[in-house]
C-alpha cells in the first residue's frame, strides 16, 4: 500500500491541498467577518428567501429550517428551499448572499437550466464513480492488471467532470444572486460589493474541490504510466 500512497506523485496534490484549505479559511472569515453586519432593509434570511421567490414567480417553493451551519440548499425534487440556522433568522449580509444563492439555484432550477439538470442527473454516476474508482485502481496497481487501472480512471474522470459542470452552475446562481438582491432592494448599492465578496469566497471551495479532484486524476494516470514501464 505504501508505494500508491506514499510515492512521489503525492507531491502533486500538495499545492491544491494548501489551495483547498486557504479556500475554507476564506470562506468561514469572510462569511464570519459579514454575519456581524447587519444589512440596512432588517429582514430574516428566510424573509429574503420568500421575497425573491416571490417576486422570481416560484411562490410552489416552499422554505424550510434546518440544522447546522452553512448547510442551506435547494432541493430541486421537493422543490424546497432550506436553509441553516445560521442564516434562517440572521439579518447579517452574509446570510442574505447565501439566501439569495440558493434562490439563484430554484431560478435555475424553473428555468431548466441545462448545466444543473446536466449536474443533477450526473449525481449517482459521480458518486459510484468516486467510490468505485480508487479501490479497482489500487487492486489493479497490486496484480499489475492494466484493464482494472483504467476502468478505475475512467470512473474518477466521471467524478472529475461532475466537479467541472458544477463550478458553471454555482457561479451562476451567485451571479443571479447578486442581480435579484439589487433588483429588490434587499441590498443597497453600497452592501452589494460586500454580499459579493461572501459569495466569491464561497467560489473558491468549487475551484479548490475541482482542483484537487484534477491534481488526483492526473496522480493516477501517472501512476498507470509507471505500471507500464
């Protein structure tokens, strides 16, 4: 096990894994930083939620409450829209970036935006393909069967591109995030820069997941070629 795991092409994942860490750094102090700033217009997160689904035609989506922090979602088969303790009742501009990002996602979602349908419907071939891939990729290695190699990097390039088509959809659901908060005044012109800067540290966390996920498929390759040798 300690020449797959241990061996010099590990030094390939060390810059996204520095990447990956300062992304969440970036995430939890600038959200942190803005949760302590209340936004001027004084509404909860989940009054934000319901007015820019209101006024975005999706009044069928309903809100819930859910625990934890930072765990607001959409959830395109219940059609509802759930977000943490942490934003539900907080007036801060972080939260309503985060509100307003989640909206973004139902907008997406009514409007059958082709790369999440694209990302949704790509979600169990990701999750059977990174769980599958390292295991047939490592039992490959140890009897040198080049086939079981390959199927492994075949099922962690699907799980590579799951993290390509979802970098597309989460900028764009900040994008229209920042455009629905500015349309409905939730968020004057001066507060908008600063619900922009939450919603780009949350970036990151996708750049950085994509990089790694890349930086890994690239190791195994090497790895194949190596076998070859």
């Amino acid at each position: 096990m300690l020449p797959f795991f241990f061996d010099s092409s590990m030094l390939l994942l060390i810059p996204a894994a520095i990447f990956a860490m300062w992304a969440q750094y970036r995430v939890k102090s600038t959200f942190g930083k803005y949760s302590s700033k209340p936004a001027n217009s004084q509404y909860a997160g989940w009054e934000v939620a319901r007015k820019l689904l209101d006024a975005s035609n999706l009044k069928n989506v309903e809100i819930e409450k859910v625990p934890g922090e930072l765990t607001d979602h959409y959830d395109p088969r219940a059609k509802v829209l759930r977000l943490s303790e942490s934003t539900y009742w907080n007036r801060s501009i972080s939260s309503y970036g985060v509100v307003a990002h989640e909206v973004g996602h139902a907008l997406q979602d009514a409007r059958e935006y082709f790369p999440l349908t694209l990302r949704n419907n790509f979600v169990p071939i990701a999750g059977f393909g990174s769980s599958a891939a390292f295991p047939l990729f490592f039992v490959g290695l140890l009897v040198s069967s080049g086939l079981l190699m390959d199927i492994g990097i075949l099922f962690f390039a699907a799980a590579v591109l799951f993290h390509v088509i979802t970098l597309p959809v989460e900028l764009n659901a900040s994008s229209q995030a920042l455009l629905l908060l500015k349309q409905q005044n939730i968020l004057s012109d001066q507060e908008i820069p600063l619900a922009k800067k939450v919603l780009n540290a949350a970036a990151l966390t996708y750049v950085a997941a994509m990089a790694v996920s890349l930086l890994h498929l690239v190791r195994l390759l090497i790895l194949r070629n190596r076998n070859e040798d």
